[in-house]
C-alpha cells in the first residue's frame, strides 16, 4: 500500500468517475463523461466475422488499481450490479431448475419439506410439550412462522457455500461475484411463493380469514429477504477464507430455530428480555408475519422500523465487506 | 494510443508454509501463516491499438497472473492497469458450465457470466450453436456431451462476446483440426479487422504466426520485448541454460568408442549455422579396438523435445570400419533447411547395430536467421521468369 498525495487522489475520484465496469450498454454515458475519448477514436464501422458490421461507439476507459475500501466501491458495485441483473434473473431460474432435475415429485419438495417439520413440530410442541399457542390451531401457528424461518435458514445454509461452489468459475470468469449468494436467496425466496400457497390452503381449512392487512406480509418479507442478503453475503465471504464457517452454521441454525419465536409465542418470553429478544430482525420480522397473516392485524410500527434500520445498517456493513474481499476471492478460494 | 496500459504492476500470492502433516483434530493454525510469493514484479508495458501481442515464458513466470489481472479475475498489489475497450478473455472456455443443463440453458448462464444481457443472447443463439457444429445436441444436458463439443460450445460462445480487446490463453489446443482451423481463421479476422489481441501460448509457431510483437516474462519479470522472432530466440536460448557448447559425459574410458565432441560451423567467415547456407557438423570420437559396420548419428531435436533431423553414416554406408584411435566425421550439409532457432542434439556411435556409445541432449545448436522465411523449413530453389510468348513458341514447333 502506498500513501496517497493529494494529487493521486484527486486522480483516484476522476478515474472512478469515468471507470464503468462492463456496462456495456451504456456507452453513451461513458462518452459524456469522457469527451476527451472521443476525439480520440472518431467512429467507425467495424465487421465481426460472425455478427456482422457494426458501428463502434467510443470505449470507456477501465483503470484497476489494488483494492480499498470506500463508499464508492459500494455504489460502484451496485452500479456494476445492476448492469449484471440478467446474470441474477439466469441463475436463480437454473438454481431452481437445477435442483429439482431428476427428481420425480420436483417443486412438490418446496412444500413438502415445510409440511413435514410442521408435523414433527406438532407432534413434539402440541401433542407431547403441550405449547400455547395464542388460541390458533397449532399446526397453523407453527407453520405460518416455519416459511419465514425455512426462508432464511434455507437461503444462508445453502449461501454459504455458494462461492465454494462455484470456485472454478470465480477462478476464471469476471462477474460480481455477490450474484452467486444472493441468487440462492431469490431462488428461497420462490420456494417460499410456493409454500405460501400451502399456507393458503390450510388458512382456509382452518377458517382463519384474511383482511387487506395482509399485504403488510409483503413489507415484512422485503425486510428479512434484505437482512437474509447481509447474513448470505457476510458469511459466504468469510467461507471462502475460513472453511469453518460452513461447519458451525448447521449448530447455530438449530440453535436459532429456538432463538425465534417459531414454536412458541412471544408472550411466553418474560416481558424484561422481549425488547432485546425483538432486535433480532428475524424474531422480531417472524413474529409480525405471524400476526398479520393470523390475526389480520396491522404490524407494530415502532417493531418494523428498528428491524428495517438494523437491517439496512446489517446490509451495507456486510456488502462493503463483501465487495472490499471480492477482488482477492480468487486467490484464497 | 494504448489499449492496454500496465504501469509498475506487482501481484503478490500468499502461499501457505505450514507442513500438512498434522495430527487429525488438532486445529490447524498453519491457514494463519503465509509465506508470500510475487507472481508479478514491476511489469510496465503498452498495447497500442491494433496490435497483436504474444506472451511467452516458463511455467510459473507469471504469464497466467498477468490474464488474470487483466481480466479483472483478481487485483494488483500494487501499480495499475488502464484498459480502453471491452475486453473478453477466452481461458479455459466452457468453464462455467452445469453439467446438468442443457446446451441451450448453458448459453444463457455462460453467456450472462461473460456479461452479455438475456436479448443479447437471444439473439446471437442460433449463431452460437452454428458456430459450435452442435445444432442436434442443443438441447441435450452438456453432461451428455464429449469434451470436443463442451470445448467447442464454450469457445463459441465467447467468441460473440464481440470485444474491443480479446485475451487468449492455449485456447487454440481445443477442438478437432477442422475447428482449431476455424478459431485460427477467427482470429486472423478479428486481428485484421483492427481488434486488439494478447496472445498467451506455448506454441511458439502460433505466436509467430499470430502476433506482431512479443514479451517474455521470466520470475514475474519482463526480460525483453522484440519482435516475436527476437524473443523466440532470446526464450529458447534461456530455456537451454544458454550453453553452445557441448557437454560429455567422461565415464565412458571402459568403452570400446566413445564421443569427443561435435561442434557446428558454417562456412560462412562468422562460423555461426544459418538457415539456407552451408553447415559443417564436426562429430570427434576415440576408439580402443577396430571396429567394424559402425554408424555415427547426429540426432536434432526441437525445444518441444520432438525429432526434427537426423545426420547419419547409415544411409550411405552401413559398414564403415574406423581403426583404433581418434578422428572425427565430418558431415557437409550443402543447405541447411531448417528454421532459426535453438535445438537440442544427442550424437551415438553404433556398431553391427548395437549403442557404443550414446550421449542424450549433449549439446545446442543454434542456428541463425539466414535466407528464412516463413514455415517450418527452407526449401532451397532456383527460379527464373518465362515471358509468356516464350511459352508459346515452344509449345506450337
């Protein structure tokens, strides 16, 4: 590393300002930013062996220098993010294709497996431990607080090992590389669509109904898929040094399990630790989800917006992390 | 006007030093100390637009890093690269492939991979799959592929990525004859349609070929710059060791013969071998006894390790008888045909078909650049021009 004079990085702010990491199609912009470039390379038309003739616009300049840390390598990132969101769409569509390949009964899976721990949680809570539950039939109000947590157990076991995953590509190809983790969570987030229907069916078997409060569940789903992003993206990173992460996340994840309020009420936490039990954005996101879809009733408002706060600070925090480790990812993975 | 602008770029690797011979269940502390490694040392160079430029060097001298930071695989530790231009790299192609998905499904991942959009890919598609010559298996899972048709598919696909600047590393080893003439064709049409390319190869007949100008990397360095014929001859005579001279083993006394020496001359005044001239080839031996149908090879090998010529007694006389002894044979070589370069030379003594004596890689020969040329060989010819009523008069009598 080297000490920056105030020279360097006036040149470092005019270099990021013109470098436009493979936005291919945004040419124009570059052009703006850099007229000097265009004088230089008048347009021309150019023919391709095999996609034809074509007139070349004037190329953006790309500098790389050795990763540090700063505010605008996150908007750069997302900048450059945004330009891969066809790569995002392309791989959680064959995260899910790939996944039930081969297999006879396919997306029933993505249902089935709530089901059964549904029924395991039943057995065990209602029938055997004699649980309350906040006078909703028991399956109901277990399963209603399983998909949120399946969501996030799901996408941050199967996240982390993302990277890992796809070390060979990371080795070869250049691409934003926080696509991989964050795929695995849109491709959750499907799964869950689908169990959200089951959820339906039982609703209605069980005659609980439904009032508007209920796209309020959207709201709630948006902020635990983003802190899902910041936990996915903070410990796929860390994976791709320390292998022990992958170890540890099945204990912490079982752990969790009884750290929120999937099998039991939040009433039943004395009333002195229920404030620091909610700053846990899961706690907190899972039990609102279960009120609005249960008992149609309006989020606690004060609730949501610690958990969206947490959450936004949890997601830049772990997606500078991730971007200022991501240019040596390569090395170590 | 430069494409490629690198300006005192350094990468260094940590690599791990701790022993892996650990007791299971111990924790392994050895992942926190690293010893560190600089793959790259200060490398400067400039790409001009247009141009075509080859990389050359041993295994481990960095040419790989230097593609990887090119491509933005990984960054510099220090220093900094400027890249005008979308810049494509072909390495390893077909590299992030689901072996569960089909062909189709494939070009849509790889090709977002490589950072095209999903209508730019729609689009190009039935080119891709013509291109690839593997139209019946489209949409077939590529685990069902042979490796042709993986290799095939992946480099199509980049090749209409459609970049200002293109990298190539041994891609040109993939495929059949029929397709590695087409990539081959390929690229001379993106070269001559101005498109910049950086050359990584092996195959130094390709660089030659293919570029207009060389490097040679060595230990992270650049060692020299030239054109490729320059830096093919500096690589060669570094991967010799740099010796023109012979080395013979001295433990063959017991022997009934054995190799002195052989040295290389032209007749030419500066006595150094060039291609289309004359060449002495001075082969000194020492025998204990009389020998009888004795044979004397001269064996010359390219730096590949692959035979490239043969000076021998055999052809034209099997049963050579040399008396007890030394002496020397002499071969005259009127025109030496092959190309300017460094090769490798084993000489042996045979007698009534069995080695005397036989020395492997015991000496160089190098030979300079002489009425060469293009290809593999100098083919020596006469000409002359018939006028064309010439021609005539002596058809019609």
């Amino acid at each position: 590393m080297h000490l920056r004079t105030p020279i360097e990085s006036s040149r470092q702010a005019v270099s990021d300002e013109i470098e436009d990491p493979e936005l291919h199609d945004d040419w124009s912009a570059a052009e703006e930013r850099t007229p000097a470039l265009e004088s230089m390379t008048p347009p021309l038309e150019r023919r391709h062996p095999l996609l034809g003739t074509r007139i070349v616009t004037p190329r953006n300049l790309t500098v790389i220098r050795p990763p540090s840390f700063s505010l605008g390598t996150i908007v750069f990132g997302i900048r450059a993010l945004a330009g891969y969101r066809d790569l995002l769409y392309t791989l959680t569509l064959f995260r899910l294709t790939v996944r039930y390949k081969q297999s006879i009964l396919g997306w029933i899976w993505a249902a089935l497996q709530p089901l059964a721990m549904m029924m395991i949680y039943t057995l065990i809570f209602s029938r055997v431990a004699r649980v309350k539950s906040e006078g909703v039939p028991y399956p109901l109000f277990v399963f209603s607080a399983l998909l949120p947590w399946i969501f996030f157990s799901g996408a941050v076991s199967n996240a982390v090992n993302g990277l890992v995953n796809y070390s060979t590509v990371i080795t070869k190809l250049h691409f934003p590389r926080e696509i991989i983790p964050l795929s695995y969570v849109f491709a959750a987030l499907v799964d869950f669509a689908i169990a959200c229907v089951i959820l339906g069916g039982l609703m209605m078997y069980y005659r609980v109904s439904l009032s508007w409060n209920i796209l309020y569940a959207l709201l709630v789903v948006a902020i635990l898929m983003a802190f899902t992003s910041a936990i996915a993206l903070f410990l796929s990173s860390i994976q791709v040094r320390f292998r022990d992460i992958a170890a540890a996340l099945p204990v912490v994840l079982q752990i969790g399990v009884f750290a929120t309020p999937v099998v039991y009420s939040v009433g039943s936490i004395p009333l002195r630790f229920q404030r620091l039990y909610l700053l846990n954005p899961v706690a907190s996101l899972i039990e609102t989800f279960r009120r609005i879809v249960l008992h149609g009733s309006a989020p606690d408002v004060q609730m949501l917006i610690t958990s969206g706060a947490i959450t936004l600070c949890c997601l830049a925090l772990a997606y500078g992390y991730f971007k200022a480790t991501e240019p040596m990812m390569s090395d170590v993975i | 006007m430069f494409d490629i602008r690198l300006d005192r770029v350094s990468k260094r690797y940590f690599i791990q030093s701790g022993s892996r011979e650990r007791s299971i269940g111990w924790p392994n502390f050895s992942l926190l100390h690293k010893k560190e490694m600089w793959a790259l040392r200060d490398v400067s160079f400039e790409v001009p637009q247009g141009e075509s430029l080859g990389i050359i060097g041993n295994n481990g001298a960095g040419k790989s890093t230097l593609l990887k930071l090119l491509s933005k695989i990984t960054a510099p530790t220090s220093g900094e690269i400027r890249i005008r231009g979308r810049l494509s790299a072909l390495v390893e192609v077909g590299s992030g492939f689901h072996p569960e998905l089909t062909g189709r499904e494939n070009i849509f991942l790889n090709g977002s991979m490589l950072g095209m959009t999903r209508s730019e890919i729609a689009r190009k598609v039935d080119s891709i799959v013509d291109f690839a010559g593997v139209p019946e298996y489209i949409d077939v899972p590529v685990k069902r592929y042979s490796t042709g048709m993986y290799v095939r598919l992946g480099f199509s696909i980049a090749a209409h990525l459609d970049p200002d600047i293109l990298l190539l590393d041994e891609v040109l080893a993939v495929g059949d004859i029929a397709f590695q003439a087409k990539c081959l064709d390929l690229i001379g049409q993106l070269r001559e349609d101005g498109r910049t390319i950086v050359l990584i190869s092996h195959d130094l007949g390709a660089i030659q070929r293919l570029c207009d100008r060389a490097i040679l990397l060595h230990h992270g360095q650049v060692v020299t710059t030239g054109t490729p014929a320059d830096v093919i001859d500096h690589y060669q005579q570094m991967s010799m060791g740099g010796e023109e001279t012979y080395h013979l083993n001295e433990d063959a006394h017991q022997k009934p013969a054995r190799c002195l020496h052989i040295t290389f001359a032209s007749t030419e005044s500066d006595e150094t071998p060039r291609t289309g001239y004359p060449m002495f080839a001075r082969f000194g031996f020492h025998a204990q006894d009389p020998l009888e149908n004795v044979v004397f090879n001269v064996l010359i090998f390219w730096p590949s390790g692959y035979l490239c010529a043969q000076l021998t007694t055999a052809v034209s006389d099997p049963q050579l008888r040399i008396t007890a002894g030394s002496g020397e044979v002499e071969f005259y070589c009127p025109v030496l045909e092959i190309q300017p370069g460094w090769y490798r030379v084993d000489v042996s003594i045979e007698s009534n078909g069995d080695y005397i004596d036989r020395q492997q890689r015991c000496a160089v020969l190098h030979v300079h650049p002489g009425k060469m040329v293009f290809g593999d060989f100098y083919m020596d010819t006469v000409w002359r021009v018939h006028p064309w009523e010439q021609l005539r008069a002596k058809e019609s009598p």
